[in-house]
C-alpha cells in the first residue's frame, strides 16, 4: 500500500517538475535535490551508480521514510525507473537548466 | 394656524430623523476606519515579531559556525535542535506567513538536520567534522532566514 503511494507521489512529483510547478535545490549531501512544502519536505538522491534514494521528511525535519529500489530487484522496477526519472528532473531543475537553456537561445537567436 | 404648527412639527422630526441616520452613518464609518487601522496595527506588528524570530534563528545559525570554527562541535550539536524547533515553532505561531515562505522554513529545518546528522558522525571519528561544504550550507540557510526577515519587514 505505501510502496503504490510512493509510486503515486514520485509520478506526481515527475509531472509538476516537468510542468515546472515544483522547483528543487540542490541538498546538503552531494547528488541530492530537495523540494519542500510548508510542513514536509521530499528529496532524491545517487549515492552510488544506479542507485537512487527517495526520502520524505517530516515538519522537524526528520526523515519518516526513505526508499531505495534495487534496479535487479523484480519487485520494484516501476518504483526504480520513475525515481530515475524523477532524479533526473530534479537535478535539471535544480541547476536552472532550462533558464540556462532558454538565455543561450536568446542569445545565439541570430545563429542559424 | 394649526395646519402650520403640524407642518413645522412634522419638518423638525424628519430633520431629526435625518440628522440622526447621518451621525449613525458617520459613526458606523469612525468605527470601520479605527477597526481597520487596528486590524492593519496587528498584522504590521505580527510581521515584524515573525521577522524578529526569524532573525533570532539566522544569529543561531552564525553562532553554530563560529562554535565549528573554534571546533566546539558538542555545544553546536546542542544548537542544531534547538534552532529547528525555534523555526517551526514560527511557522505554527505565525499563521500569517505565505505557503512558500512556510517552505522556505521548512527546507532550512530539513538542512539543518542533515548537517547535524554529518556533523554527529563524522565527530565521533576524531576527525574535523566540518567541512567546507557544511559551513557554506549553513551560511545558505541563515541567508535565507534573514532574506525572509527582510522580505516581511519590507511589507510591513
């Protein structure tokens, strides 16, 4: 039951960051992006190489739960390819990406 | 001549009448205009204080650095929790602060924590638990309190 409300929250997460309605910022630990809400926070993370880490964080800022598919386990490769996915977004978001891309546009507008 | 004594009579009550609904209006509009002056009093002054709390966490954090700099990591570990609960207790004590401001609040508590969950671990090793990196997230997070602090006291 959690795991398919993990699922539901990472697809949720995917499509507003892809609308750009979510904005993410980099975190404290290395490969790790963080959006907050006014009482929870979610982040993901890589620690390692095809991994991926999705945690949610309480009002306090404690984490109350965290997940971290295996890409090999059957059981969860829905979960992995959306947090994959999500991981993805998040970075892109947080590195203002498409207003990096957007500003190149503008400039080399003239260069066909 | 008693049809003029009526007419006379009859004119002054409706003058009175008139007179009357005037001053009950004009004072009706006094007690809206000093009901909304108080109104606008109370909500300057609830931003200012949420500003105050704001600033009082953002002095935490800088006294949490200096306590790394001077490599007093236990009394900072104290700090950390204790600045967390400071700032969620602004957001419960201050209704009045916007959904992304609450956000912003909520994502230094969930940076503190996190830096005094590396903080704890990495102390216990003897090492120099502080890194370079953690003292620029900590000077992120108290940018933004004092930003948000600003950004209330402007709207006052």
């Amino acid at each position: 039951m959690r795991d398919r409300k993990v699922v539901m929250l990472a697809r949720r997460l995917i499509h507003q960051t892809g609308a750009g309605h979510v904005k993410w910022t980099a975190a404290v630990e290395e490969n790790e992006f963080l959006v907050s809400f006014p009482e929870s926070s979610v982040s993901i993370s890589q620690p390692e190489h095809d991994r991926y880490r999705f945690s949610i964080y309480n009002d306090m800022g404690t984490r109350v739960y965290s997940v971290e598919p295996l890409m090999e386990d059957m059981s969860t490769p829905v979960l992995w390819g959306d947090l994959r996915k999500l991981y993805e977004l998040a970075q892109l978001s947080a590195l203002n990406a498409d207003e990096i891309l957007d500003d190149l546009l503008v400039r080399l507008g003239g260069v066909s | 001549m008693g049809w003029l004594d009526d007419f006379w009579r009859d004119t002054v009550a409706a003058a009175g009448i008139i007179v009357s609904l005037v001053g009950f209006t004009i004072a009706i509009y006094q007690a809206w205009r000093s009901r909304s002056a108080a109104e606008a009093v109370r909500v300057a002054m609830t931003q200012n204080l949420t500003a105050v709390d704001l600033e009082r966490a953002a002095n935490g954090i800088q006294e949490i650095r200096n306590l790394h700099r001077r490599g007093e990591w236990e009394s900072a570990l104290y700090r950390y929790r204790d600045i967390q609960r400071m700032l969620s207790d602004v957001r419960v004590r201050h209704p009045n602060l916007t959904s992304s401001q609450r956000a912003s609040i909520q994502g230094t508590i969930v940076r503190l924590g996190a830096i005094d969950r590396r903080v704890r671990e990495t102390s216990q090793t003897g090492v120099n638990p502080i890194e370079s990196s953690d003292d620029g997230a900590l000077l992120k997070a108290q940018m933004t309190l004092d930003d948000l602090a600003s950004e209330l006291k402007q709207q006052v």
